[in-house]
C-alpha cells in the first residue's frame, strides 16, 4: 500500500502541508536577516590562512574565503514558528523545549565567541540531562524482535523545585545518545549544505515511518523541521551566502536524536538512518586514537584534534568537487533511507541492518581506494613537472655556460 493510500494520512495532509509551508516561508525570509544580523555581530567563520597557527581546527578547513555563519537561527525560527502557529509546541515535552534553548544559547556562544569543545561539550551534556530530568529516557531498545531493558534501578529524587525519577543505566545511555548524535552529525556539515540536507533526509524519513504507524503528532513536528531546512538550503548551496555554525549543526543534530527517542519507530529504523554519520564519526575517532594514542590518558583532547578523515573530505582527496560531494552524500543516504522504509514495512530489523553496513562499507571502500590513487597519481605530476623544471634549469646552465659559437647547436 503506498504512503497516500493510507485515509488517515490524506486526511491530516492539510495539517502536514500547513507545517511545512509555515516553516519554509519563516526561514527563508529570516535567513538574509540573520545573515545581517551575525555580519554586524561579527560572526564571521575564517578560514585556514587567516586563523591563528594554534587554532585546532585549523587543519580541517576547506573554505577559502570568510563565511557569515549563525544560519542555524533562522531555522530554529522556523521550526518552534511552524509548531506555535499550528498548535503544536505542546507535542514537544517541556524538557525538550528547554533543552533546545539551551542549545540555541550555546550555539550562539559558539558563533560568536568560537571557545574550546570543552564548553560546547558542557552546552550539550546540559541539554541532554535536561531532557533526562523533564522525563525522557530510553528504557527499553528493541532490535531484531529482542528487548534490552534498560532498567536496572530507578529511584525517585524529590527536591523543592522538582521531583526527578532517576533510571539506571537508561538516563546515562540517553545523555550518551543525544551527546553523541549532537557531534556526529555536527561532523557531517564539511561542504555547503551537507549537513542541512543529510538532515532532513533523516527527518523526512522519521516522519514517513511515524505516518505508517498513524503517530501525526510526531510526524508535523518532523515535517516543521523539514520545512525549515528547506527554507535555507537556497542560501547554504554553493558557494553559499551563509553557513549553519555551531547553531544550525548543533540543533539538527539536538533534534535528530530527540526524534529517535520520542518518534515511536524501531531503534532499528533510527540506527539505519543515522548509520552514515555514526560510522563515519566513529572511524574518525578510531584514526584518531591511532595517530594520538595519548588520547587514552586524556579522552577530552579529542575535542581538540581537527583532521581530514570524514566521507566528505576522502571524497575531495578523491578528486570531486564540494558539489559533487554533496549529490554523493545525498545518494548514499537516499538509499539508506529507501532501505529503512522498505525493511521497516516487512518487518527485518537483521537484514535491514547488514544491508545498511554492507552499503556503507561499499562505499567508504570505493572511496578509499579513489582517495589513494588520486594521491598517488599527483604526486606522481608533481615528481614529473619537478623532473621536467630541473631538466631544463640544466639545459640553461650548459647553454649559458658555452661560448658564443657552441650556442647554435642547441
């Protein structure tokens, strides 16, 4: 049966559309504001050849010239504008809303001021646990028809301000998951509009699994955030206008991992669709671990290391353009997220999962082996042309070193 076969679908599209519209439209006028709004700001991401030698990120930079960030603003605009004027804020848990601002604060701390991981890594795990507090945590994970229970011990905190259930280990293992995803997908925004469109892939598919199990609610508040970042894709595209900054990937990654809690589909759904930036970051951190085993002593200085192993820029060793990379990407998660529809409607969370991997690590091969070769096959210029300018500074120095009568032979 097809997604519009379904009655109830057709019958709440109105309110689906309404969503979208609002969040596309209040994002797109907002986006060139906040762009002006951040340039008097002094918002601005430099790149490479103008940040300080001890910048840690310095080394990840690809863009040439300064960019306004703080992007993210206007697509958090759009999205709480599309849940207010639907009547559906109130979809989202009081602990969500909060933490979201939260993340919007730091963001533009991040925006603005540019501090340490260490201070954005607080920003999250505030968030998270704020989240955890406000009552959401992940108590049970169903994958391949199995359930691991999540609650060990729970015990009730009562204070003057709240009354908080504290569940272990499910509270420790949702501040993980949000924490986590917050950073993975953060890693995904290396070219324009990367991040904004693995994003909503993501969202769009969450949406289309809640509508197969009739759970509208989840689906509009899905659908608003599609539409926000419909509504700014046009200025990220390159060469963009105006990128996300910390706001942008920070939320999308805050709202990602929000909605495989609260979503209702499989855990199974949620890990296929999020598998691309999960194993792409945990690669990341394997290389590393590998090329800085102090790490082991001293597990926050990741947060310091900036390096060139994420898909995005493997494909541009490979040879391919920022554009390029972006439909590359944008393929492999289409079809990661057909696969996540399809096994989600036959019901085969193993098989679904393997052929997620499988498809994975085709690629990151393929990748591979084109990253190389195109290495290779430069420096194999770059020896020749050596060879060539040497060869002729030779012949110059026997020409000029001849008398007038030898010079004709030459």
């Amino acid at each position: 049966m097809g997604l519009f076969d379904n009655e109830f679908i057709r019958s709440n599209f109105e309110t689906l559309a309404v969503s979208f519209i609002i969040a596309f439209l209040i994002t797109f006028i907002t986006t060139p504001l906040v762009g002006r709004l951040a340039k008097s700001l002094g918002m601005i991401d430099l790149p490479a050849s103008m940040r300080k030698q001890n910048d840690s990120s310095k080394s990840s930079r690809i863009n040439k010239e300064p960019k306004i960030k703080f992007g993210g603003f206007a697509i958090f605009l759009g999205f709480i504008g599309a849940l207010y004027f639907t009547d559906n804020i109130n979809g989202l848990n009081l602990g969500i809303l909060l933490g979201l601002f939260v993340i919007l604060l730091f963001g533009i701390i991040d925006d603005k001021f540019d501090p340490s991981g260490k201070v954005t890594l607080l920003g999250q795990l505030i968030a998270a646990f704020i989240i955890v507090i406000g009552g959401i945590s992940v108590t049970q994970i169903s994958l391949y028809s199995h359930s691991i229970d999540l609650n060990w011990f729970s015990a009730v905190i009562d204070t003057s301000i709240l009354s908080y259930n504290f569940i272990f280990p499910a509270d420790f293992m949702t501040i993980l998951w949000i924490v986590g995803i917050m950073n993975f997908v953060n890693w995904v925004g290396g070219v324009d509009d990367l991040n904004s469109v693995v994003t909503m892939i993501i969202a769009t598919t969450m949406a289309i699994l809640a509508l197969n199990s009739n759970n509208i609610a989840f689906a509009t508040i899905a659908i608003a955030h599609v539409g926000a970042l419909n509504g700014y894709i046009p200025f990220n595209y390159n060469p963009s206008k105006i990128i996300q900054g910390g706001t942008g990937d920070f939320l999308n990654g805050y709202l990602l991992a929000v909605f495989a809690i609260i979503g209702g589909t499989r855990w199974s759904s949620s890990f296929i669709l999020l598998a691309l930036p999960i194993i792409d970051a945990l690669l990341v951190i394997f290389m590393r671990f590998k090329s800085h085993p102090e790490i082991i002593r001293n597990p926050l200085k990741i947060l310091t290391i900036s390096d060139k192993n994420h898909l995005h820029h493997r494909l541009m060793d490979a040879g391919y353009s920022r554009k390029l990379v972006l439909l590359i990407e944008s393929a492999i998660m289409l079809m990661i997220s057909s696969i996540a529809i399809y096994f989600s409607n036959i019901r085969s969370d193993f098989r679904a999962i393997i052929v997620t991997i499988t498809l994975i690590f085709v690629a990151f091969t393929v990748v591979t082996y084109l990253r190389k070769r195109n290495i290779r096959n430069n420096a194999l210029k770059v020896a020749f042309n050596d060879d060539e300018i040497q060869v002729e500074a030779t012949v110059k120095v026997v020409i000029e070193g001849e008398d007038e009568d030898e010079k004709f032979i030459y």
